[in-house]
C-alpha cells in the first residue's frame, strides 16, 4: 500500500506530456480545453484611446464652461477632426476619443441646451479623464495566455477580444466508463434478491462529463473472468482511458487485476493509503490507462476526484493540480481512528465554516448529495476542536442554488 502523495507522483510522472497529441480547433469552441502553445495578442487592447462613459469630448486644457456641440460619436463610430477649444463632441461609451481630447467630462456633470454643452467647473479641473488609453491592457505579440492553462469563458472572451480565432489544444482522452459485478442491474424491473441498481456508472460519467471529457459508459461486466478480459481489452481499442468501479480488491471474484496481468499492463499501484477508496488501482500500456476504483458509490466518487480527473488533466497537457482551501471547523469534530487520510463528506455555511455530515461509510452515496466538499482528516486524528483550520476541497460548489437555505444532512 502506497501514500497518497506517492499515487499522485506516479500518475504525475508516468502521464504528464503529449501522449495524446494536438489539434486546432475555433477559441469560440475551446471551453476546458488545455492550451498546447502560449497564444499572443492579435491586438492592442484597448485598440484605440476608448471613451469609458457617456459624456462631452474637450480639447486638452478647456477652460470654458460653455462648449458648442460639433458633433457625436456613437460607439463603433470614429470622430476624426481634432476637438477645438470652445467646442465638445457628445460621445458615448466605448468609442474611439476623438483627435486632441483631452478629456471626457461625463454627462452627469453637464447640462444640454440649444446645441451648447454647461460643464461643472469642478469637472473641467479635477477628476478622471475618463480615457482607456490605447495598449492599456495589453499590446500586440504579448503573450495572453500560457500553454497548459485551460480556458474557460473569460479566457475565451479575452481571446475573441484579442483577435485570436483558434488555438492549439492537447487532444482530449476518450473515456469509457463500465461497473462490474453480477450484483448490479440497471432497472428496477430486473432487479432480484441482493441486486442493487447500477448508479455507479453513471455517477462517474457525468462528473467526466461536467469537465466536458467525451465519455461512452458500457454495460455492466458480469463477473466472469475471460468476460472481464474481453470487455476491458474491446473498450481500449475504443478510449485512451478506462475507468471500472468493484472487481479490484483481492476477492475471490475479482477478476480485474487478473485481466490487466493477461494485458500486459503496467501495474502501478493496488492500494491507496486512504479511506475510503484502498482498493484503487492503475495499469498503463501502450493501448491506454486502466481505473480499476472501488465498488462502493462514495469511494468511487472520492478517487475519481482524487486520481481520474489529475490524470486526464496531465493526458491532454494540462497540471494536475486541485483547489483545496483551509477553513474552520463550525462544531467540535471526533471521529474513530484510522491508519489513513480520510476524506469526509461536508458542507460550508455562508460565512465558510465546515460542518462535516452524518456519514455512515463508503456504501452512503446520499451524503454526497449534501456536500458542497470533502474535508481530509490525517492518520490517527480523533479529536479537532471548533475553529480548528482544516483541508477542505471543494468538488460540488455552485455558484448559485435554488435552495435558499441548505439542510439536508445535518451535521
């Protein structure tokens, strides 16, 4: 059994560069997509001296309270005679500023009449210029994004608004997704003596999906040794991943360590020092990586987070990386003892204490539904006292809810 940080390390090393490979595809179309290349500004930014509030144009230096109105200058609009002092150009927010402006007085600060402009005195000799000037934000050829970054909606919109079209991207890991064990149906309908349902496949699915991996998720793999062989070898032809939840532990029908032996893997772990999810495995070859994470639904859920997402991240050239935030228990917190980093089901009230919820095990996948987060609890811990800072990291987090009040759980 390793650590944690050495299952980490591992997939760290052993996945991290191009595997996979580069494609170009449209910036509008980028979301989550992990940059191949540093992309550079098409642009200056501003492209031009942008005025930032409706107001009146005046030339540099205007003393005069009583401008005649010359002209107006829409946005998308150029105005291109020099402002004369005694004159002002109405213009609105986000055009160019017309040639000699000096500054923009906002319209708050004036009163229109009879085509002439009455500007505040305080207005002419303090204050903003309220003038973006050309280049501000950035120039031309200056790197806007890094390679290995992933894009989201404001990296897109600074891209487009840069004069970028497309980028180079990693190519995205193709995921298959399949649950073993005779237990598992998929309707209710069909469902006899000790049979549950299968919600484990789609549980991992769709946290894939919400990352916007392209997933396929197989039927259930009975459990039948060559069955197992075939299954896990058929969907490596079709996905660079392969994700199994039950059949990895050392029982007498779990047949997924043998097959992956019959494949030529690589095996580089079995065990994980943690709870719950010890019985989490990866096997990589040239045909592709192997998943084999734990039958029961919480522990599934907790190492795909842990391990499943890090390493699709590093297979498209992205870091493996995770958000985890330190904050104060809100109650005194005990627990039993335990040999192994936990990872326990939480909640955050609104002003981001943790309230860890009733949690009877790994079986307990309505915990999950509660949770805003995980908090990890270290080896042989029982005891933290209220205001105690704690890891905690955030995987379920919206930023809005249609709950007003959240009270599923307890505490």
């Amino acid at each position: 059994m390793i650590s944690l940080e050495e299952a980490r390390a591992l997939i760290s090393e052993t996945l991290s560069g191009e595997r996979l490979g580069r494609e170009f595809i449209p910036v509008k179309n980028a979301r989550r997509r992990v940059l191949a290349t540093d992309v550079v500004s098409g642009l200056d930014m501003p492209p031009f001296d942008r005025v930032t509030v409706d107001g009146f144009a005046v030339a540099d230096g205007e003393s005069n309270n009583r401008l005649q109105i010359v002209g107006e200058v829409r946005a998308g609009q150029v105005w291109d005679e020099p402002v004369q002092p005694g004159s002002a150009v109405k213009i609105m927010t986000g055009a160019p500023a017309p040639p000699g402006t000096g500054r923009v007085v906002m319209v708050e600060q004036t009163l229109e009449k009879d085509g002439f402009v009455e500007i505040e005195t305080e207005a002419l000799s303090v204050g903003r210029h309220n003038i973006a000037p050309k280049g501000e934000d950035r120039h031309a050829g200056d790197v806007i994004a890094r390679a290995g970054e992933r894009l989201d909606a404001a990296h897109i919109a600074g891209l487009v608004s840069c004069g970028v079209i497309e980028v180079q991207v990693g190519r995205q890991p193709q995921v298959v997704v399949m649950a073993t064990g005779d237990e598992l149906v998929e309707d209710p309908e069909q469902r006899q003596g000790g049979q549950i349902l299968n919600s484990n496949s789609p549980l991992l699915g769709n946290v894939l999906r919400s990352y916007d991996y392209p997933v396929e998720i197989h039927p259930v793999v009975p459990d039948d040794p060559h069955v197992t062989l075939d299954r896990i070898s058929n969907a490596l032809w079709k996905a660079d991943v392969v994700v199994l939840t039950g059949g990895v532990s050392a029982g007498e029908y779990d047949f997924v360590p043998r097959a992956l032996q019959e494949m030529e893997l690589e095996t580089l772990f079995t065990r994980v020092a943690i709870k719950p999810g010890k019985p989490t495995t990866l096997a990589v070859g040239d045909r592709g990586v192997v998943f084999g994470l734990p039958g029961n639904p919480v522990s599934a859920y907790i190492t795909c987070h842990l391990f499943v997402l890090p390493a699709l991240a590093l297979l498209e050239g992205g870091a493996c990386k995770e958000r985890t935030l330190h904050l104060p228990l809100a109650d005194d917190y005990s627990s039993r003892s335990s040999p192994r980093v936990q990872f326990l089901p939480a909640r955050l009230t609104e002003i981001g204490e943790v309230v860890p919820l009733r949690y009877h095990g790994s079986g307990h996948q309505l915990a999950l539904t509660a949770a805003d987060g995980l908090f990890r609890l270290e080896p042989e811990v029982t005891v933290l006292a209220a205001g105690t800072r704690v890891p905690f990291w955030p995987v379920r987090i919206p930023a809005f809810t249609a709950l007003t009040e959240r009270t599923q759980g307890g505490r």
